[in-house]
C-alpha cells in the first residue's frame, strides 16, 4: 500500500510516498481504510525532526484521519466494518490503510465529510480541551482567538461557540477575517492594533478566556486584555518569534493566569477520555455549530507542498490531503 514517509527529517520538501506492507489489526485494534488525512503542525515537525515525538525513521506521517472501518481487532466493541470513522494518531495516519487504538476512533455522522472528518480530532478535541478542562469556559463569558483562521483557530471558535461564549476572532489579514467570521466568530480584528480593538469591543472590560496558538509580540498585549479571573491558554508558537516570557507580577494585579494546553499528553494517557470529548463535540456537529472549515486539498503525492503551505501560514481552515 502507498504511505507517506520520512526518510530524512529534513522537512516538507524531502518527505516521499512509498509502497509498505499493509498491516493488520491488533487486539483493541481498528483497521482503518483511510479516505482523507488531515495536515498538522506535528507533521510538519516531525518532517524536520523538531517534534517531542521523534520516531525512527522511516517513518509515515499523518496525525488526523477519516474513512472506513477495514477491520476489527479481538476486543474491539461499539464499531462495525464499513462504518464511517475518524480517528487520531501520534503519526501513521497518511497511508491507504492505518491501524489506530479503538479508543481514539470516532463514529462520523453521516452528514460530514471525509474531509471535514479529517479535519475533526486533533483540533477539535485540543479545542474542547482547552476550553472545557483548562479554561472552564462557562455561557456567556468572551473568548478571543488568535489564529482564527487556521486549523485550531477555526475549531476554537466553532467550539466556543458550541459552549454559549462570545467569541472575538485576531487574525492576520481581511481575507482571513471572512473565514473566521464564517466559521462562526461574533467579531473579527487585525492583529496590528488588536488591543485597541479589543478593548473597544468589550468596553473596556477585556476578555475572559484567550487562546493563543501563535504567541510572538502579541503575548503581552493578550495578558493586558484579560478580564480579572481571565485566563490565557497557550496552545502554541505559530508566529517563530520565539517563546515569549511572561513577568509574574502581571498575574498578580488582576488575578489572571496563564496556563499550558497540552491535549495529547493529557489525552493519549487517559483510557476512554476522547471518547468522552467526541460525546461533548456530538450535539455540537448535530447542530451544525461545529463545521469543519476544509481549506486547500491536496493529493497524497502532495503532501509536502501542503506542509510548505502551512508552514508559510498560507492556510485557511484545515488542510486536507486525499488518499481515495
């Protein structure tokens, strides 16, 4: 079967679609026949060999999938062959067939796509994540996102939404300012002058939760428009500025925190925990409230270009790469 591999962990440019063996599924296994792949910025990592993760290579890529149950190991209960299903890896997820643990497998609503599918568990779960367990977002309270555009930036919104929050999208350019306002953001601003912005549209007041999967120059700003008893949730460092810093003192004047979300370490070592996610995200896709936004697809031989493009920020929602 084809995989998407690296040889060398020396980026995007050099990652190669290979013939491997297909495997098969193991107790509390699933097979799956795999139609989309998600593009992630742990694939892009763990092409350059910069991932906490770093596996011998070669190596498949691929941490978000959606497809078809192929198979099922002994064990393995709730799930049928043929059935839709989403799933999540660590990597491996990019081949025509991939074995995941049972407990990160996803029934898929009919009415959604293989690419939206695809688009689904990392960013979503992260988001439900960050929101639910880190911030305890509650009805009514003001979420600003930064990156609203992207992958995570999207699902946050979608997901903030889901939960009753006001939600105040930060991104970059107008055109990204469409996509997060069509995602579902009440508001939308620049990132040049977005304290201002802010400020004004909550009156002053500030926001409640911020979630920053960018951080940079606009960390410090971010922590001043925090509401007393905010909370500042850092995802990630997209803008390669370097990790910022933050002085303690600023914490004590209103109250406010900043505190780390790291949805896989805390999620893959919890038996039965994404499940428990998928159940919260299930209302929400029913609705209509969670709708991936898919961006730019792509085909397996691909894969690289669609990681460059990522890695140059030139992504609008979620990238997906096409396997079937």
């Amino acid at each position: 079967m084809r995989a998407l591999q690296v040889i060398t962990p020396t980026g995007p440019a050099d990652v190669e679609v290979r013939e491997v063996a297909e495997p098969t599924a193991g107790p509390g296994q699933v097979l799956v026949e795999v139609h989309s792949v998600g593009v992630s910025f742990p694939d892009l990592l763990l092409s350059k060999g910069e991932y906490q993760l770093k596996p011998e290579p070669p190596f498949t890529l691929g941490v978000d999938l959606a497809g078809t149950v192929a198979a099922l190991g002994e064990g393995v209960e709730g799930l049928a062959v043929g059935q839709r299903v989403a799933g999540v890896l660590p990597h491996g997820g990019a081949a025509e067939l991939a074995v995941v643990p049972a407990d990160f497998v996803f029934p898929l609503p009919e009415e959604t796509s293989y690419d939206e599918g695809a688009a689904l568990p990392m960013n979503y779960l992260t988001a439900q994540f960050a929101l639910d367990e880190r911030a305890g977002l509650q009805a009514g309270e003001t979420v600003l996102v930064h990156g609203a555009a992207g992958g995570v930036g999207t699902a946050t919104v979608q997901v903030a939404k889901g939960m009753g929050a006001r939600v105040i999208a930060v991104v970059s350019t107008d055109e990204k300012s469409k996509v997060a306002l069509a995602a579902g953001a009440d508001d939308a601003v620049l990132l040049d002058g977005f304290r201002a912005a802010v400020t004004e549209l909550t009156g002053g007041r500030g926001v409640d939760v911020v979630l920053d999967v960018v951080g940079g120059d606009a960390f410090t700003d971010s922590l001043r428009l925090l509401a007393p008893q905010g909370r500042l949730l850092v995802v990630g460092f997209a803008a390669g500025q370097g990790i910022p810093e933050v002085k303690v003192n600023r914490l004590l004047l209103n109250n406010v925190d900043v505190r780390g979300v790291g949805w896989g370490a805390f999620a893959m070592t919890r038996p039965g925990y994404m499940q428990q996610q998928w159940k919260a995200l299930e209302p929400m896709l029913a609705s209509g409230v969670v709708k991936p936004p898919v961006g730019a697809t792509y085909p397996l031989e691909e894969f690289g270009r669609a990681l460059a493009d990522l890695e140059e920020r030139k992504a609008l929602g979620k990238v997906v790469v096409r396997l079937r």
